[in-house]
C-alpha cells in the first residue's frame, strides 16, 4: 500500500495525475475541487471520493468508510 500526495498547483495538475495514479486506486480530494466547473463534475464522475474538511466528523465518517471498502475490495 502507498499514499500519493499532490498539491495542485492549477485545474491541469489533475490531467497529469490521470496518467500516473496506479490501477485499483482509490482518490480522494478536497470536496471544494467539486465546486470547480467542469474539473469538478469530471472529477465526480470519474469516481473521486471527497472530503468535506469543514465538518470534521463528517470527514472522518468518509475515510472511515472508504478505509473499510479498501480493505474489502482489497485496493490502495
């Protein structure tokens, strides 16, 4: 299991993070990358989970339940 950590520094940056996000990854962002316009609704589409970092619990439930489908379906 590894993390990849990326800090976009413009909208493109996710293009390049399509090309070397490993198979049977699991991505997570930001939900604010949602409200961006066409990046976020391809984002939503191509399955990206997001955390909302302003309601805590919230954002705790998410990753709590994301870590158990990991670990299930057996990704990174």
């Amino acid at each position: 299991p590894f993390v990849i950590v990326c800090n976009h520094q413009a909208s493109l940056d996710l293009l390049g993070m399509v090309e070397v996000i490993p198979e049977r990854c699991v991505p997570i962002a930001k939900r604010e990358l949602l409200y961006l316009g066409t990046v976020g609704w391809a984002c939503w589409l191509s399955g990206i989970i997001f955390i909302d970092r302003l309601r805590r619990a919230a954002a705790i439930e998410v990753i709590s339940r994301t870590a158990s489908a990991m670990r299930r379906e057996n990704v990174s």
